[in-house]
C-alpha cells in the first residue's frame, strides 16, 4: 500500500500502490495521456481516482500541466538544539536548578511531564510555575488517578497555566476522553496504569500524524529521539526514559556537556529509511519511532518491536502475540505489562 | 563598542519578529531588539541607537500600543480621536528620527521608502519594469464607471491606501474588502463621490504572494476560487476549508522583474501580491514591505526566519570589514 500525505489539513489516505502510480504519472502527464497509457478498461477507474483527488481538495484540474508548482522543499531544521523533553516527575528533585534554566533557555517547544504515582496538584503547580516566562508552547501532563481531579479543578488548572494544553490520567476507573477551556484541551482518562516507561514506544495507526514538522524531520532524523531530552526518576539525563545510557545527574551536569556529548546524538540519525521493516513501509513519515524496545535487541536499525504491522502485506496483528518477538519482550522484562 | 544588528520591532502580536530573533540566539548572531514601547523608557534623545554602534537595520513594526492611554479632560468621541492621531504623529516623529540618524544604506529596506509607500506608484513603477499589472484608474463619477462598465470589465474597488477596520457602538467589527462593481449593483454608486480607486477585475485561476529577499523569490500559490466565500480577497478567511497553500515557482523573466522593481525602491525583503487569471497569465497586485512572510514560509516550508537572519548577519558583517 501506499500513503497520500496532505500535510496542510493534516490527513493521510491509505491508497493501494496502483493508485498511488497513476497519481505519480499524472504529475507529468494530461489525464488524456494517462488515459491512453492505461488502456480504456481502465477509463473509469482513473476518473475514480481523480474525482476523489478533487472530492478531498488535493488538485484541480487546469488545461495544462502546471510545472511552476514545484515539489515541496523536505528540508528540516529547528532553533533549538532542545525541541522536547519528557521529566518523569519526583517530588525528591529540585526543578529550579540552574540546568532546568538552561535547558528552558534553549526554546524548548514541548514538554510532557509524567506522574507514574499520585501527586497533589499543589506540586503540580508548584512545577508549572518553573516554566512562567520560558518559550515553551506546549505541556503535556500524564498524572495518576485521584478522586480529586474533577473537571472543574483540571479546567482551573489549565486556565491557570495555558500552556497546558493536554492530559491524560492514567489508572482512572473507566476510559473516558473529556475536554475542558471551551474543548480546547483534551483531557483523557484511561484505566490502564502508566506505572513506569516499559509502557512506553507502543505503535498504532492512531498515533500516526500527517504534518509537516514530522514528515519532514522524518526525512532526515529520528523523530523520536532527535533533539529530545528526557530527565528520568532519579533526576538522571536521558535521550528518553526507557533508554539505559544516562549522560549526569541534573545536579551536576550541565547542559551544553550533555549537548557535547557525541553518545547523546548517536540516535538522532538514524531515520525511519534506515531501519529494517520500516524503510518499507508507507506509514513511515507519519510514523514515530522507537528505539529502546527493539526486534533485535542487539541492532539498532531494527524495527520497533512494539509495531504489529506487516508493510509487506499491509496487515496489523498484536505485536504481543508474536512468537518470533517473544525473546526480547522477555529480555526487556516486558512481560508484566502485556498481559 | 562593537556595531551590532539592530531589530526594531513590537512588544506584542510580533510572532515574525520573536522568531527571527530565536533564530538569531541559535545561530549565536548578536543583535539588538528595540521595541516601540521601549521609546517610553527613554530618558533622552542619546538613548536611541546611535549610528556607531548599529551595522544593520531591520525595521518590522514601530509599536502594538502606548504602554499608557491619554485622554483629554472634556473627552468626547471627536477629540479622543484628535488626540489619538496627534500621539500617533507624535510617536511617529520621534521614530522616524532613526531614518536619518542610521545610515540609510545599512537599512535592509529603505525606511522613508517604506514608510512612504504609494500604491498608485508602485504600480506604475512596475510596469516600467515590463510587469503586468491589472487596469487601474481612480475615479470620481458614476458615469466614470458606467464608461469603463461599457468597455466589458469588470471592475473592483479598494482604497489607494490601506483597508481599514471599522468598530461599531456595540463592539462590532467591521473590515473593509475589496468591493466588485457590475451592472447589477451599479444602481447603489452615487453621481459623485470620494476619489476612489476602481481595478479590473480579474478572473483569476490562483493567487500567488511571494516573499522577495535579497534578490530571490519564494512564492506561494493560494487555492481560493473553489471556495465561493473567498472569491474576492483571500483574507476573507474561511477557517472551515482553508485555502490551498503550496510552493510556487514564478518565470524567471518575471523575477528578475521583480527583482528589478525591489530594487528600484531599495528594498531588500517584501511581500508581493500577484494574481494569475485563467489563461495563466501573472497580475502584479502590490508590494507590502512589512509583509508577514510566516504565512509563506510555513506552509512552504521556506524557512524565511531563518534565511533572514542569515542576511542580516551576512550585511552586519559587510558592514563590519568596511569600517576595518
Ligand atoms: S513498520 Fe515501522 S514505520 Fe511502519 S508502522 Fe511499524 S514502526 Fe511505523
């Protein structure tokens, strides 16, 4: 199968590969050529294909070829060395420290912070009061269950810190997905328990995204891990939690001797066209990564080993049931959480 | 003291500005931001930036707001507007002394140029650049209209200056549009009235804006004639099904016109309005110096903020070997 990303109204339509070649020959063709070129069986079919570019507002038809609209320019680069970073929250740690001032310095753009176990909001806001007059845009918060976190509260909450601007509750009694600031922010509730990052690297075609800052990043880098920072539990730097390598402890570290360090950038290049299963699959530019839990623990260009899908049938299975990833599920001591 | 970039801008709704100048901190490129309200701080004229010590100037935006509002003992709805625009001229005085005190060729656009725009003459200057550009004529009569009615155009109206927006008692808000005129609505245009400028109209397939900096051009093609709300004017925008935006790539006879006529104004950075009708032919529209070229260079994925900035370092630089 093929993928028809439109990164401006961020969708993507799974097409079969034949579809996806007669839009590849019209970019250079009249549709009376590709008419010809296809044979008159198969006349209705391409009107098909070409009604539904024009249904979905991909094209217009014009009575010449158009080749002043060029192709996308796919290059990528951002002006923070520091775009995300995940903290895995702990009440023991001091978040006013000078290397939390120095990475907020760096324009970080996104940020989620994690709470594995209960935390009172007083703490909560105590932390988001840390990054008032940084540039970051967008907080993600991932808090525990508590009979506390009404609505009502959450909405005050986020009208207090508007860069808030998602949550997810884990270890709730019902899954229930709620919005609150006028449904601007989306707050989920799940009953599973987020307990530690083995939860951590899932795929699904529901976390795929159609834009251009990742199909783009995507082309060059590792989405996942480039410019990302992760500051774990014990207040340890990581390029991401589930990861074993740390590069110092926020107390004495700095952030440009992370940013010195070549091991901390030794995932960022590895894109998805480099990595085995993926660089063949259609999801891929719209796909994020992982590469703490891998098929093949041993290779860092394997396919993550929590995709179900199979880009060389185009179908998704659970990836949990799959005898062949059986030894690294257990060598990631994933078992527990699958079941 | 060693000469640096100085940036003028504003304190809020400058989203263009602040990214240029993260741009600028990545790329470790000093420079110097003075927003209008900056001016109130001011204790006096020798706290302006000086000609020693700038390279290079872009000039963005004067100010958002005063930082204080005036208002006059006897307020009522006239004065406080007399007043309104006396502050304006006033603020106006004191920042437009930086034109002259900084060199003018260190200036990225040529300010008074800038400040000064005419569309009238802007249009003019294109066509002696061999650009095409729609019919444009101002008139003062209904039968002025009818005439050109008779012809078999079509005809559009907008002000030789700058639309406005419009606030009624209640809060309402209103902004003024490109207007059509045609036989059908001519009964509604009185005898005589206001100088006003009237423009065929085209059909057009596409709308192009293109963002001119330093000699290049990174155009963009704006999808809106599907959408019969936006037929218009792009600007009408319909949040529902936006415009079509993709990259764009114009003749290279009609840039180096381009270029020609950029220059010809002295200014280095831009925004251009075309328009391109249904057999594919390019409409000079206008040129906005102080464009916003975020909305190109994002969906086009031009990177514009940082190309900019790259070209102040590269002129502050210039600037810097000169005086060596
Ligand atoms: S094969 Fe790779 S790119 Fe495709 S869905 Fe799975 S993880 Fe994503």
């Amino acid at each position: 199968m093929s993928l028809l990303c439109d990164l401006q109204m961020r969708r993507f339509y799974h097409i079969p590969n034949d579809t996806a070649d007669v839009l590849i020959f019209l970019q250079q063709h009249s549709i009376s050529e590709c008419m010809t070129h296809y044979g008159e069986d198969n006349r209705k079919t391409i009107k098909g294909y070409i009604d539904f570019i024009l249904n979905k507002e991909l094209g217009f038809t014009d009575n010449q070829l158009l080749p002043e609209l060029t192709p996308l320019d796919l290059s990528w680069d951002r002006y923070s060395d520091i775009t995300n970073v995940i903290i895995e929250y702990n009440e023991e740690i001091n978040y006013t420290g000078s290397f939390f001032r120095e990475l907020f310095d760096l324009h970080v753009q996104g940020l989620e912070i994690r709470c594995y176990r209960k935390t009172t909001l007083d703490k909560i806001r105590e932390l988001l009061e840390v990054f008032n007059g940084t540039t970051l845009k967008f907080i993600k918060l991932v808090l525990a269950y508590d009979d506390t976190l009404e609505l009502q509260i959450l909405d005050k909450l986020v009208k207090q810190y508007p860069r808030v601007k998602a949550l997810l509750i884990h270890s709730s009694p019902a899954d229930n997905p709620e919005k609150i600031f006028e449904g601007s922010v989306p707050v989920i509730f799940v009953s599973s328990n987020i307990n530690s990052c083995l939860a951590c690297g899932e795929i699904r075609s529901s976390y795929f995204i159609s834009n251009m800052e990742l199909f783009t990043e995507s082309q060059h880098y590792n989405t996942c891990l480039n410019r990302k920072l992760s500051i774990d539990l014990n207040g340890y730097i990581r390029n991401c939690p589930s990861l074993p390598d740390n590069f110092g402890h926020v107390m004495d570290t700095s952030v440009q001797e992370v940013l010195d360090n070549k091991a901390f950038h030794k995932y960022a290049k590895i894109r998805k066209d480099e990595i085995a299963g993926c660089k063949d699959c259609e999801f891929r530019h719209v796909c994020t990564d992982c590469r703490a839990y891998l098929e093949n623990p041993q290779d860092i260009y394997s396919k993550p080993l929590k995709c179900g899908y199979d880009p060389y049938n185009g179908t998704w299975e659970d990836w949990t049931k799959n005898p062949l990833k059986h030894a690294a599920i257990a060598g990631y001591g994933l078992g527990e959480i699958i079941n | 003291m060693s000469k640096q970039i100085l940036i003028l801008s504003q304190s809020h709704l400058e989203g263009t500005t602040d990214h240029v100048c993260q741009w600028m901190n990545h790329l470790r490129i000093p420079y110097l931001r003075v927003n209008g309200e900056d001016f109130f701080h001011f204790q006096n004229l020798d706290d302006l930036p000086g000609n020693n010590e700038v390279a290079a100037v872009w000039y963005r935006r004067k100010i958002s707001s005063f930082p204080v509002k005036y208002s006059l003992k006897q307020t009522d709805f006239n004065t406080q507007y007399t007043l309104k625009r006396f502050l304006v001229d006033e603020f106006n005085g004191l920042h437009s002394l930086l034109f002259y005190t900084i060199d003018r060729h260190k200036w990225l656009n040529d300010p008074i140029s800038e400040d000064n725009l005419n569309k009238l003459h802007v249009l003019s200057l294109a066509r002696q650049c061999g650009i095409s550009t729609p019919f444009t004529e101002v008139v003062t009569t209904k039968a002025a209209i009818m005439h050109l009615l008779d012809k078999g155009k079509e005809l559009i109206v907008k002000p030789v200056s700058e639309c406005i927006f419009l606030e009624d008692a209640e809060g309402g808000q209103y902004k003024m549009l490109t207007k059509t005129i045609n036989n059908a609505n001519l009964h509604l245009v009185p005898e005589k009235f206001f100088p006003s400028l009237v423009q065929e109209k085209i059909i057009k397939k596409f709308e192009i804006r293109t963002f001119y900096l330093d000699g290049a051009c990174y155009s963009m093609a704006i999808f809106s004639q599907n959408n019969r709300k936006t037929k218009d004017d792009f600007r009408n925008y319909d949040n529902q099904r936006p415009n079509r935006t993709v990259p764009y790539k114009l003749p290279a006879d009609l840039e180096r016109k381009l270029d020609q006529l950029m220059k010809s104004l002295r200014f280095r950075t831009g925004s251009i309005d075309l328009m391109v009708d249904m057999q594919g032919n390019y409409h000079f529209l206008e040129i906005n110096p102080e464009g916003q070229f975020g909305m190109v260079s994002y969906p086009c994925n031009y990177y514009l903020e940082k190309k900019l900035a790259e070209l102040l370092h590269k002129n502050s630089s210039h600037e810097k070997e000169i005086h060596q």
